[in-house]
C-alpha cells in the first residue's frame, strides 16, 4: 500500500497569490542522506533520512529533537555582534522543557515558499502534541508608530509540536528559518472603565491585572496553565498574546482577534476554478465588519487579502482536510482552515506610552526597540544565524526561484 498523501504535503503557508507564478518545479532535490558523528550521538545511527523527508513525514523518527538537533549544530554560522542568538543548546533545553501537555512554546518561522512567496508562521503549542498556527504574511508589527499597525493572520493546519524544530528547504516547499522562538504568555482581555470586556483592542482601554498576569505565569506551577489560557482565548476568538523570545523582549505584545464574519466559516471543498477578484464579494474584499475593525486594519491588508487565493497544500489526503490537523496532531480546539484573523501590536502591555505634550506629542515611546520586518535577504535564523539562501545551499538545492514581489512594512 502506498504512503497516502498527507505525508508528502508541504508545511502550511498561506493562501498563494495570482500574481505571479514561479519556474520552479515540485522536484525535490535535497539531499538524500546525511551522515552524523554517531560518537557524539551513540544512540543515533551513523546515517539518517535526508531532512526534507523527515519534516514531510515520509519518515518516522522516535526522537526528533535528537535528530534535528544535529542538523543545527552542524549548519551553525558565525554572526557579528548585535544579531539576535539564541545557542543550540538553550533551544534544545527550551524545547525539551515544554515537552509536556501545559508547554507553552512557541516558534515563528520564516518561509520562502516558491508559489506563496515568503511569510512568517506564528506556531504556538496548545498541548504536548500539537500547535495552533497562523500565517502572516508580512510578519510581526514592531514599530509603534507604524501606519500599518493592523496585520493579516491566516489562520492554518493544526501542526505537530515537533515542526517548532525545523529549518530546511527543497525545491518544493521552500525554505524554513527559525525567526525567533520562545514562550508565550495569555494576558488577560481588556476592559472598559465601566467594567465590562471590551469587544476589541483599544489602545486607551484599561486591563485588568496585566501585571499580576504576567507575574504569576513566571512563577512555578504558573506557565503550566498558559496552554489553557491560550485555547480558552482561541475559543473566544481574541487572544493578547505577550511573546518572550530571543529577538521579541521586553513585554512584546499583540492581539489576535477574529471579525465576526469569519467566526461562521466552515471548512470548504477544494475548488477547481478561481474567481477573478472583480467576481468576489465585498464582504470577501473587506473582512472588517464594523467601523472599529476597519480602523484597525490598514487599507493594504484588505489589498493583500483580497490578493490571497487557494492554499497551496495541495496532496493533503480527506482525513487531514476534514480535521484540519497534520497526523500526528489533534485539532481538538476547533481550528478552521484560512479564517483570516487580524493581528495588531499592543502598544500599552508593550511597554509603550503616548507623548501628549512637546515635540513628540501624538507619538509613542518607551517599550522596546523598534524593528521592522525585512524578508528572506536580511533576516537570520536566531539559532544557526543562516539567511534563507544559507539553509537552501546546505540542504542542497540549487537554482531554487522563489517568488518575487514581497515588499516588507516600513512606514
């Protein structure tokens, strides 16, 4: 009997767009095997599967922190100072740590996928075997003044804890870097000073004991419950989610919320056809549904989303459709496939504060650092310090044509 389907799939980017298609085929030329110092690994054999194989699931590995841990340490790369680094030990250590159903890790990864182009895969573990995941397309918001402060997030397959592990490439899915992994804490939602939730975020809403939130997830017996938090958030379609990474320091924070039309969206059958994008509806062009949510996304997310069309896993099998979780996960969360969320940085839990008075007046200032996402050319992996171009030459593939096109967010 055949492998089914599923096992050769792609690692879920987003939607691809009908701009521009790529020469490059779906021919993998990874290579076949990689032989590892079975003296510092006596436990592993001296010859393993070629990566590519391992993250498609082609092939089963009983310890994949083991395995990918070699292929890191071997493809490490000396940075100058400044880059952000995590060592492969710590990232070993931080994984192994949340190993366990109230882990609470997270990954985001930079993928230059040759149909979708490059974007950036926020992962985050709900239990000891699986990740919730979204696609952003242009990365995390990191300046506070930015126009562009509300940003897409697809939401996509329910992904297995062990996928946090991974940089690779092939000519068929592209290439993965680790931008940056770490924990995740769920802060609670705001609320208005009349004491009731607020519907969405709000820059000048009050929240409800963000210090003691935060404070009691640090201490032992606390971090154990952030993985509930996080699904209880996920359910209720508004999650403030304060990431603590190698790169993302200092209380960064962001709200992921749901527009209401998208809360009813089903999964769909695989179409045939595309709509041209003057035939879709303008619910379809502008997911916002309320003056608030308009305000929140910029003009150039419901461009771009509006841009987006069928995913691009396309040898999924039924089951894996039908469940929307890669096997070996469980999508016991109700995750639906490419529901489109909006994502927006929280300036106030971000440490920010708004000048009202001098030459910065109507300017926000304090928190962290401000950084702007700048695509496959110029960001490094925290943990081997590679670039995009690095990963694909060390797995062998050459001649890779990504897709042109993508323009990061720096106004």
């Amino acid at each position: 009997m055949g492998l089914p389907a599923s096992l050769a799939r792609d690692i879920s980017p987003p939607r691809p767009s009908k701009r521009r298609r790529t020469s490059a085929t779906d021919i993998g030329s990874s290579k076949a095997k990689d032989t590892l110092q079975s003296d510092a690994n006596p436990t592993v054999p001296k010859t393993l599967p070629a990566l590519a194989a391992v993250e498609a699931g082609k092939v089963k590995i009983d310890d994949h922190l083991t395995y990918f841990k070699s292929h890191l340490v071997k493809s490490s790369r000396n940075t100058r100072i400044g880059v952000p680094r995590l060592s492969i030990d710590a990232f070993a250590a931080l994984y192994h740590s949340n190993a366990h159903s109230g882990g609470h890790h997270f990954v985001v990864h930079q993928h230059n996928h040759p149909i979708a182009g490059v974007h950036y895969d926020l992962r985050l573990q709900f239990s000891e075997t699986s990740s919730m995941s979204f696609a952003l397309p242009k990365g995390l918001p990191g300046n506070p003044n930015s126009k562009s402060i509300g940003r897409m997030a697809i939401e996509t397959r329910v992904h297995n804890y062990w996928n946090h592990l991974i940089e690779s490439a092939s000519r068929k899915t592209g290439s993965l870097i680790i931008w940056d992994t770490g924990t995740y804490y769920i802060l609670p939602r705001t609320k208005r000073k009349n004491g009731m939730p607020s519907p969405q975020t709000k820059d000048n809403d009050e929240t409800e004991d963000d210090e003691v939130a935060n404070e009691g997830s640090e201490v032992a017996g606390g971090e154990c419950q952030e993985s509930s938090k996080l699904v209880a958030a996920f359910k209720a379609r508004y999650i403030r989610l304060r990431l603590h990474g190698t790169r993302l320091l200092n209380n960064y924070t962001v709200v992921l919320r749901l527009p209401s039309n998208e809360i009813v969206k089903k999964p769909t059958a695989r179409r045939n056809g595309r709509r041209r994008r003057s035939q879709r509806s303008p619910a379809t062009r502008t997911p916002a549904t309320s003056d608030d949510e308009a305000s929140i996304a910029h003009p150039s997310v419901n461009e771009e989303a509006a841009d987006q069309d069928l995913d691009t896993d396309t040898e999924e099998d039924d089951l894996t459709r039908a469940t929307n979780a890669y096997p070996g996960s469980t999508n016991d969360i109700g995750s639906v496939h490419q529901r489109r969320w909006f994502l927006q940085l929280d300036r106030q839990n971000s440490g920010f504060r708004l000048d009202s008075s001098g030459e910065g007046r109507g300017k926000w200032t304090g928190g962290f650092n401000p950084f702007f996402v700048r695509g496959r050319d110029h960001e490094r992996s925290v943990v081997t310090g590679r670039l995009a171009r690095d990963v694909e030459s060390d797995e062998g593939v050459e001649g890779f044509v990504g897709r042109g096109g993508w323009i990061g967010i720096e106004h």
